[in-house]
C-alpha cells in the first residue's frame, strides 16, 4: 500500500511505475524525468534501478530547487535542467545523450504547485490569479480573463475545459471585468458559479475546476507541449526503452492514446500478407489500455483518482 512521503508528497502510481520502468533500466542507462516536480518518481526510480542516472526537467525554479536538495545523496547520478519537456532535443542535447532507456512524464500539477497558495492554481482558496508553471516570464491567468474577448475566452473553456457553460461564463466575465478587472481566484470562482444555472452547479464537482483547468493550459500551453513532447520522447528512447505517461483529464490522454497507437501499428496496407521490416511497427503496448490507481491509493492520495497511466517500449530490431 502506498504511505506518504515523509514531506507529505505522494507521488502517483509510483509503485507500478517503477515496476513498468525498472526493466528498461536493469543494466543501468539513463532515465528521463519530464516533469521533476518533488521528485518522488525519481527517488524510487534511482533506488530501485541503482545503476541508471537522472535526467530530471521541470519549468517551475521552486521545484527544481527542492528536488535538487532531495536528490542531493544520489550525487552525480544526477543531472537537472530548467526546462519545458517539449524542449527533451535540447535537453538531452545539453546533457550528451541523445539516447535514453527510459522516460516518464506525469503531466499533473506537482504538489507544490497546488498546496502554495499564491501560485493561484487552486480555485478552493483566494489568492492572486496567477497560474504560471515558470513564474519568470509569460502571461498570467489575470492576463487571460482580463484581455481576451469573449469569444476567445469561451473558446479555451470549451477547448481546454469541456465547459458546457462556456458561452454563458465568458460573457460574464467580459461584463464584470468593464467595472473592475479581475485579480485573484475567489472573485472568479463566483462571477463562474453565477453564471452556470443552480442545477447544474450541484452536480459535477467543483463549478470552477473546469474554467480553472482551460486557463491553466492556455497559460502554460500545456497541450502544445505535449504534442511536441510525444514524439520527441518516441524518438529519443534506445531500443527496448520505455516511456510512460500520467494524464489527468481526457485531452491528454486522448493524445498520448492516438499517439502510441499510431506508434504501435504497422505501417503497411491490411492486406499485404508480408510487412517488410520497414513499415513494421517501431513500438508496442506495454500496457493494455490506460491503467487506474487502485482504491488503496486513492484512499492516501486523492489527487490520484483522475490519473490514467499508459507506457509503450521501442522494439529491439535486428
């Protein structure tokens, strides 16, 4: 069963990670980490793979700082670089591996990014409306609500936050800004809940979490980097290397799905009864599906529960 780190930091479904990751690493390499955060995947990764190095990557300078403490005692088995994951060629580039064993990005806020409340990514709490994964340059959340029309702004919350609602919210938000702009989370969290008619407030958890999901991905363009990251991570694993991905919520996983099935399939017409070896698939499935925490889990960590977990390893070709 999963117990909490002693920072209080649980790392999602780090236990069947690790157990996916580990036989790429059995004779040691190097592995990816995309999104560092607190580092709780790298740890257990570094401990149960004792011959593979880190790579670590992460936008957010706090993460990078703590997790640099945390991996002190692995000395130079490590190495971290401040970057966004679609940025990996550069990355490994930087590091002089352009060939890894194994990668692992958790698209997932980190809990560092959650719990500190003036990163503005939370909606049950007030605070400034921020939402910046690198907090150094960049647009903010108040830049969004406060500057985009409203067709613009129902576009994202459709397109980012499958918000039914979204023409309704948007509108209101153009119209509560003309009097005052908008500053910090709490004030938008009711100008939302006003706007979704009282029925369907009660159902369907939070009436914020889907607006809050659409201005976080539009701030941090965290679909765009996924899709370049896709490929750059297929491209960059050694034979018999894995790469696995946590997604949150059903765009991303929509993604990662399309992708690794496209990956995994052969290239060659249906009916050709021979696949010459260059239109074979270059990839397989190692999972069946996307894989779910247990209810072990969730019941430690329920940030876990939205988590979909799929991995693919590239074929070792003759």
């Amino acid at each position: 069963m999963v117990q909490p780190a002693a920072t209080g930091h649980v790392p999602v479904m780090v236990e069947r990670i690790t157990e996916l990751l580990a036989p790429a690493l059995a004779a040691g390499g190097t592995y990816v980490d995309c999104t560092l955060g607190l580092s709780g995947h790298a740890r257990a990764i570094l401990d149960a793979c004792p011959g593979a190095r880190l790579v670590g990557i992460d936008r957010d300078a706090d993460a990078l700082a703590i997790a640099r403490e945390r991996l002190a005692d692995y000395g130079d088995r490590v190495a971290l670089y401040e970057a966004v994951y679609d940025e990996l060629p550069e990355v490994l580039a930087e590091d002089g591996t352009p060939r890894v064993q194994a990668i692992l990005a958790d698209l997932g806020l980190s809990s560092l990014q959650i719990d500190r409340r003036e990163r503005g990514f939370a909606y049950s709490v007030d605070a400034p409306l921020d939402m910046r994964m690198t907090q150094s340059s960049g647009p903010t959340a108040a830049d969004v609500v406060n500057t985009y029309d409203a067709r613009n702004l129902a576009r994202i919350l459709r397109a980012f936050g499958e918000e039914r609602f979204a023409d309704r919210i948007a509108r209101r938000i153009v119209s509560e800004r003309a009097s005052e702009p908008f500053t910090t989370s709490g004030r938008l969290v009711s100008v939302i809940a006003e706007a979704i008619p009282a029925a369907s407030r009660a159902t369907g958890g939070h009436p914020a979490k889907r607006t809050f999901q659409a201005l976080r991905i539009e701030v941090n363009r965290e679909l765009e980097a996924l899709e370049g990251l896709l490929p750059a991570a297929l491209d960059a694993l050694a034979p018999a290397g894995r790469f696995a991905v946590l997604a949150y919520h059903s765009l991303e996983d929509r993604m990662v799905k399309r992708c690794f099935a496209e990956a995994s399939t052969d290239r060659a017409p249906r009916d050709m009864p021979v696949v010459p070896p260059a239109l074979r698939a270059q990839f397989h499935l190692v999972t069946r599906g996307a894989e779910r925490p247990g209810a072990d889990e969730e019941s430690v960590n329920p940030r876990a529960a939205s988590a979909r977990l799929r991995v693919i390893e590239r074929e070792v070709t003759p």
